[in-house]
C-alpha cells in the first residue's frame, strides 16, 4: 500500500491532482486493505480455546489450571476423569457432573460453565476462553 500512497502523493506533487482528491484516493487504498486484511483472517477455532479451572480455597491453597479444548475432550472421549489425573483435585470436584462439560464443549460453549460453592468457603470455577 506505500506504493500506492507515495503514486498518489506524486501525482498531486506534479499537480495533476488537487490534494482533496488525493486524500479521497488515500483514503479509498487505506479501506481497501483494511477490507483485504478481514477477508484473510483466520477464524478462531472452538477448539483452539482453553477450558479453564479456578479453585479458590478457604485454607489458601489455590488451584489455576490452564488446559487445551482438544485435550479435554480427548480425555472425555477415552472414558478417563480429569479430576484423576489432578492431585488433590477430588475433593474440590467429586459433585462435579463432568456431562456438563462434555456438552458445553458439543454446544460450543463460551464463558463460564460451573460455579461451585461449598459451605466452607471452597470455590470451583470452569469457563471455556
């Protein structure tokens, strides 16, 4: 597009053009490209985003855990539970209905999925971002 700008700057430097009508001839270019630039962008992926944990405890000993949607639903698929594979994760989600997430993932799902308060204090949240 700089060539294009600096023909156009050109043409108005030799007079062959008023600066107004470059401006508009600019101004054309510039919502071209940006119009050229949308049409390649990638769309995002739904499984390209990540299902995320948050386990905030009353004892302080927090959790973040950050996971891949393909992983999850890989996992899913095979039958095994996540919670299992996390240590001392079983007492933060054994109410957990791990069918909640396979079908946030199904519907595509964005945002926050479970809010999970217990009555101490323990909080569990899983959101897809």
């Amino acid at each position: 597009m700089k060539e294009e700008i600096t023909k156009v700057l050109t043409i108005i430097q030799e007079g062959k053009i008023d600066a107004d009508k470059g401006t508009e001839l600019i101004q054309v270019l510039k919502e071209k490209e940006e119009t050229s630039n949308k049409s390649f962008e990638k769309p995002t992926k739904y499984l390209d985003k990540t299902l995320k944990v948050r386990v905030v405890s009353a004892q302080d000993d927090n959790v973040t855990i950050n996971l891949p949607l393909k992983l999850v639903k890989a996992v899913l698929m095979a039958g095994h539970s996540i919670a299992a594979s996390i240590p001392q994760s079983e007492k933060y989600v054994k109410d957990l209905d791990i069918n909640i997430i396979v079908e946030a993932i199904d519907n595509e799902l964005v945002g926050q999925i479970l809010d999970i308060k217990s009555a101490n204090g323990d909080t569990v949240s899983i959101f897809i971002d």
